[in-house]
C-alpha cells in the first residue's frame, strides 16, 4: 500500500524518517445510482453553468467563497507554501498516558514504519515508550489540514491516531437521567450478569451483521431468488428488573452448562435468513 505521508518524527535532537499507511479501512457495498425509468448508472461530471459544458479536471482550481459567488482563488504552489513544518516533521510536543484520553477525540489510525537509516532510533524510541508506557503527542500536515496525532507503542511498532481538537468535540446534550430507587439485590445480580459476560476483547468474535445479510440479498436477487425474513421480535422496557435479572443470569448459566460460548440475546438481534 503506498504511504499515505513520508517524513520524520522527531524528540529532542533525534530525528526518525518514517512513512505513514492507514492501519484500517471500512468495507462496506455500496451501490450506485440508477435511473429507475431505463436501468442507467447515473452520472456526476464536472459541469460548467457559465460556459455551458462539462470540464476537465486539469481545468479545476481551489476556490474560496468569500461573499456570496464570489470566489478567491488558489493553486496549488501558493497552498504548499504556506505548509508549516509539520509538513514533513512530526515533532513529539510532550508525552501522555493513553488512559488519560477520552477516546471520543480519536479520528484515524495509522501504522509507522521507519526509514532504513531510521530504524535503531526507532526501536530506541518504540522500547522507551513501552517501558514508561507513554504515548507520545505530536502534530502532522496532511489531506490540507493538520493534525494533532497520538503516538502508540505496540509489540510490532508505532500506531498513530489523528484526533480531534477540543472545539470539534460536540458538547453532549444528553444528560445522566435521575436516578431511582435500586435495591441491593438488583445491583448485585446486575453486577454478576456483567461478569458472566465478561471476556478478553478479541474482535475476531465480531462481524457486520448487516452486510452479511446484503451479500445474501444480492446472491438470492442475482439468482431471481427471494430472501426469507424473519419479522424482529418486539422489544419493550422492562417492567420487572429483579425477573429479568434473574431470566439473564439462568440463561448464561443453561448455555454455560452445555459449553457454548454464547451471549444473553440482545434486543433487536437478528435470527438467521435463508432463501427461499
């Protein structure tokens, strides 16, 4: 995969080149736009209103509306210009505890892996870090902005994560609502159901659910097939939290006791589809 960003990462006087490629990305279907009169894929090109045709893309510049049509224009020597150095150095500002972050500001993730001349500075760095289980903070320009970066240390190497600033963060409106009356015995059976259900984190276990079930619509439409659907169950609020508790708990018991691995079903889980 090509580096999506080349530079250093620097702490005090020592400098690192390294190279930046996304550590993650969403799979997801997705579907294009049909006129549903002749079944054509529908179309966006470039546009021109003024001068009535469509446009190259060598013919489009950046543009900033700065009154209402009216546009301040810009290539691309005088935006990289202005680059600050975080451009090509990712100099670490100071050193934090991950668990010290909410992570409501974590963005993307990235691994970085280092340059050949860079790489005892880096496993220098990489060890240091583990050892003092410090992450550090640091900022980057790229895609036209910059961003405030975490730097994690794994067993494999550095993770970074680009974040939020503080006035991206959407202040909450959802507040605690009022607390009730819960007895002791509630409280105790909610804390047990937790630790029936309690297990180290492997997201191997996890899947996306719905788009296993579009793969499935499209292979039975494909096939001039039907899928069957299940209607959900309904789901209420629970009126009795004691019987409930209790129902939970001799459920994860039962499963446990026929040795399946299994969760307490969650509202609105799906049941399996076939094709008729």
């Amino acid at each position: 995969m090509p580096a999506t960003w080349t530079g250093y990462i620097t702490f005090g006087l020592i400098s690192i080149p390294i190279e930046l490629t996304p550590a993650a990305r969403s799979e997801r279907i997705s579907f294009n736009q049909i006129h549903s009169v002749c079944h054509t894929r529908l179309k966006q090109p470039l546009f021109c209103p003024s001068c009535d045709k469509f446009v190259d893309r060598s013919e489009v510049q950046k543009g900033y509306e700065y009154e209402k049509d009216q546009y301040l224009l810009f290539t691309k020597d005088e935006l990289e210009e202005i680059e600050p150095d975080s451009a090509k150095t990712m100099e670490i500002l100071s050193f934090v505890k991950v668990d010290e972050i909410d992570p409501v500001y974590f963005e993307s993730s990235y691994y970085a892996k280092p340059g050949e001349a860079g790489v005892r500075a880096y496993n220098l760095l990489l060890d240091a870090m583990r050892k003092t289980g410090y992450a550090g903070i640091a900022k980057v320009t790229m895609h036209n902005r910059e961003n405030i970066v975490i730097i994690r240390a794994r067993e494999n190497g550095f993770t970074l994560h680009t974040m939020f600033y503080k006035n991206e963060i959407r202040a909450s409106d959802v507040s605690a609502p009022n607390k009730p009356e819960v007895s002791a015995a509630e409280a105790n059976l909610a804390i047990q159901l937790i630790e029936s259900l309690a297990a180290p984190f492997d997201p191997s276990q996890y899947s996306d659910t719905y788009q296993q079930e579009l793969e499935k619509l499209i292979e039975a439409k494909a096939h001039g097939k039907k899928l069957t659907v299940v209607p959900r169950g309904k789901i209420e609020p629970v009126a009795d939290l004691m019987a409930a508790l209790k129902r939970s708990l001799k459920s994860k018991d039962e499963t446990a006791k026929k040795g399946v691995i299994s969760a307490v079903p969650k509202p609105g889980e799906k049941k399996s589809r076939k094709t008729a």
